[in-house]
C-alpha cells in the first residue's frame, strides 16, 4: 500500500475554458483534498488555484497529471517526506 503524503500544489490557470474541466477533476479527487483557496487576478486575466492535498504519490500524481494535461494550465507540486 503507497504511504500517504501530505503537500501543496498550485494551479495557474491562463485560459477560463479550462475551469469546468479543473473543477471535475478536483472533485474527482476532492478525498485527498484538505484545503483550497482559489483566487482570479483579473488585471492579468489568470486564476490561482492552491491546494493542501494528503493522499498518496499515486493519487496525487494521477489528479496533477490530470490537471496538466488541460490546455492553459499550468500545475506545480510539493510534497513533504516522511
């Protein structure tokens, strides 16, 4: 069984199309979800999207993988060892 990792992932999101798609796959994965804060930043017409996230590499791995995949999105991750 793959060990549980806690970390954060940031989500930049330069085209609004992409934002449905994002919102299904955060809900698809909303287990390993512990926190998210989204912010939109007009004046430069992108989102931020940031994550606490706690599941494992494979989950986490499979949710940003996803997500980077969209077109305009832009995705990072940081995990703490244990």
């Amino acid at each position: 069984m793959p060990s549980e990792r806690i970390g954060a992932v940031g989500i930049l999101v330069e085209r609004t199309e992409s934002v449905p798609e994002i919102n299904t796959i955060l809900s698809e994965y909303r287990e390993i979800v512990v926190g998210r804060i989204g912010v939109p930043y007009r004046k430069r017409n992108v989102a931020v999207i940031a994550l606490i996230i706690d599941g494992s590499t494979d989950e986490i791995g499979a949710m940003t993988g996803k997500l980077g995949k969209l077109p305009g999105v832009r995705v990072k991750t940081s995990l703490l060892t244990k």
